[in-house]
C-alpha cells in the first residue's frame, strides 16, 4: 500500500492522460447510472457493460502510457480484450433499446465467441509473473509482438468495423420503420444512438487506418483513447440534455410488431365467395380495387375529420379509423400515396400552416403556435417537414406570400 501511493504521489500526467482519466471516471459514473435503471434493464446493463468496457481501456491509457505498469505490473493485459466486446455490445444494445421485449438469450453468446477465442489464446500472459510480463512488455514495445497476437490483432479491427456497420443499418431500418408508424419521432427515434453508432465506426475506421500505415504504437493508442473519451464525454452530455436517454419510460421504444405483423386471419366467408380478400391479401397484398377504395377513404378521413391535428397520431390510431390493419395502412400509404405515414401526415400539417400564413395569422399568432395548432410536437420537427415539403423556411414561405 505504502509503494502504491508513493507511485501515485509522484505521478505526472499529460494532458490526453488526463483527458483519459477524466473519460475514465465519467464512464465509471455512467456504469453506475445506468445500473441503477429500472426501466428496460437489458438495454441499461448493456450500455452499463460498453461504459465499463470503455473505462478500463482509457484507464489502460494512463496504466501504460504513465509507467504505472512498472510498479503494479500483474495488471498488465487486463484492457487487450476490451476492443473485441465494443462491437457486440453496441450493437446488441441498438437491438434491445429499439424493441423492450428483447431479451438476452443463450444464442446471444456467440457474439462473444471470438473475444472468448482470444481470451484463451492469450490466458498463458495472465498467469505470468510481474517480472516475466514486464519482459514481455519490454520486448512487446520493441516490436517483437507473440506470433499469435499477431495473427489474431487484426481481426479485432474487422469485427469493430463489420458491427459498426451492422448496427448503422440497423438503426436507419429502424428508423423507417418509425416513420411509417409515428406522426411524432421526436420521442421515439434513436438518432442519438446512430451517433453513437458512427462515432463508434469512425474511431474504429481511424484505428485501422493508424494501424496499417503503421503509425507508433503509442501515438496511435494516444489518438485512439483520446476520441474514445470524447465520445464517453459526448455520451455523458446527452445524458444531461435529454435525460430521456437513460429513461427508456419516455424516449425509445420498439416500433410495436402489431404495426408490422400480418393482418389476423379472416372470418370464414360466405361458400360462394372462392377465396377471401385476405387470404388473396396474405398472399399477393392487397388487390388494386381495395388499395383505391382504402386509399379514397383515408384523404377522405383526413379532409373531413382533421386527424392530424393528433400530435401523437399513430398508424394504429389511423387504420383504426378506417376500420382496417396497419400493415393494410402501411401498404396503401407506400405503394398507392408514395409516402410513408410520417410524412404523409406531417404534409397535411404543413399545408394547414401554409394555408393560416395565407390568411394572414401568422400577423396575431407565432409561427410555433400556428405549428402547434396543426399537430406537430416541437419547432425542429415543424421546421424539418416545412423546408422538406415545401423547400423554404416557414419565414421564407411567409416573405414570399407578403403575409
């Protein structure tokens, strides 16, 4: 003990050390945020478990990189297979915090057979004593690198990039999903987890780049644990302005598979009717006679009934209405309309802004109440579907009209 806080007491650090300490200790605090969760506790454990994962390998930074590895040597290797469970864990943490009724299962396991794999390669260099790691340490820095690190190194570089990428494409199917489901994303989207996603692709696509141009070992640690703390402290700061981030009663939930499913069976029909609308829908979907009667019936709907006056409109709540399925809906609204449901509704919004600046409301009301009025949630999402819809700002449509 005495040793331990002599080392520490003459312990300089530089400033991307101490950037990696400070990362360190906010993903130690998130770890315990996010563990204390009782709502969607598998997504919450899982990025518990990257938040820890990312703490002992910026920690690592400073151990290394400050020569505390000399004094305390049997920690040696504890980081080398954090970067293997970086991958997997965001990327099963993008399935779960999209749909609370995944679960960790015993088939989930095989995401982490290749950092199991490399565990065992490496397990002789944990039992090693502190003078042999050291050694090892020695020669490591020298270049001369264990034949079988040297084999298995570069795959953990494949396996960042190849989940990196599997959860991108993940989270934007998601994000359609979404769109054709909710009138109002603006509680429901995972945008800030495919930030975390493409941040998380970038260090890894810098990582390999800094590694094939073999760029110094220390340099490109350095590099890479100090946009890793960035991307904790970015982690951190969203939690703090949307705190819905770590509250899963209020921020993201699974599109829900009722929304998705096929319609529920038919009741028998009548002898002299063949076959079934359904079951020729089941089949082939819907047939052109009903797509346009459904079709004729929801603008009729929306005219007449203004549903999307609802900010919180949903598919469900509009194939309701219409005494029909969402999956029905959904077709309908992508292959007959053109649109998905977020932006079909959110049209209507809009042309009802359009038409109050016109009459010249927008002279005794604010443009945000005039927005509010036509259903939609918040100004970024009023001011996103004007400019989509109609390719000018509310303020420029309102100049061009002279309102």
């Amino acid at each position: 003990m005495a040793s331990m806080i002599l080392a520490m007491a003459s312990l300089t650090l530089d400033w991307i050390q101490l950037a990696q300490v400070v990362g360190a200790l906010q993903g130690l605090l998130l770890t315990g945020v996010l563990l204390a969760q009782r709502h969607n506790r598998t997504a919450n454990r899982l990025l518990a478990a990257l938040m820890a994962a990312f703490t002992i390998f910026l920690a690592s930074g400073v151990y290394y990189g400050a020569g505390i590895v000399r004094s305390f040597p049997h920690f040696f290797g504890v980081s080398y297979q954090m970067p293997w469970i970086f991958g997997p864990l965001v990327y099963l943490y993008a399935l779960a915090a999209s749909d609370r009724t995944w679960r960790f299962e015993r088939r989930t396991w095989i995401h982490f057979l290749p950092v199991a794999i490399n565990t065992l390669a490496t397990s002789p260099y944990y039992f090693m004593s502190g003078a042999d790691k050291l050694a090892l340490l020695d020669r490591w820095i020298a270049g001369d690198v264990p034949g079988q690190l040297q084999v298995l190194d570069p795959f953990k570089y494949v396996s960042g990039i190849a989940y990196s990428v599997a959860t991108v494409l993940y989270l934007r199917g998601h994000g359609r999903q979404v769109e054709n489901s909710y009138s109002n994303t603006s509680r429901v989207n995972l945008h800030w987890l495919l930030f975390l996603s493409v941040a998380a692709f970038s260090i890894w696509l810098l990582a390999t780049t800094l590694r094939i141009t073999d760029v110094g070992a220390r340099l490109r640690d350095d590099h890479i644990s100090l946009a890793m703390a960035v991307l904790v402290y970015a982690i951190g700061y969203m939690g703090l302005r949307q705190p819905e981030v770590f509250r899963y009663e209020t921020a993201e939930h699974r599109v829900p598979r009722e929304l998705l499913a096929a319609d529920p069976p038919a009741p028998p029909e009548p002898p002299d009717e063949p076959e079934s609308i359904e079951a020729r829908y089941e089949r082939s979907g819907l047939d052109d006679f009903e797509a346009q009667r459904l079709k004729a019936s929801l603008l009729a709907l929306m005219d007449h009934k203004r549903l999307w006056r609802d900010s919180e409109l949903t598919l469900a709540d509009l194939a309701g209405a219409l005494d029909t399925s969402p999956h029905k809906l959904s077709e309908v609204l992508n292959a007959q309309v053109g649109q998905t449901f977020y932006d079909f509704v959110n049209g209507y919004r809009v042309r009802e802004v359009q038409r109050r600046i016109q009459a010249g409301e927008a002279r005794a009301l604010k443009m945000l109440a005039l927005a509010m009025d036509a259903g939609f949630a918040s100004k970024s999402t009023f001011n996103q579907a004007f400019k989509k819809h109609t390719n000018q700002t509310p303020s420029d449509f309102r100049q061009a009209v002279g309102a």
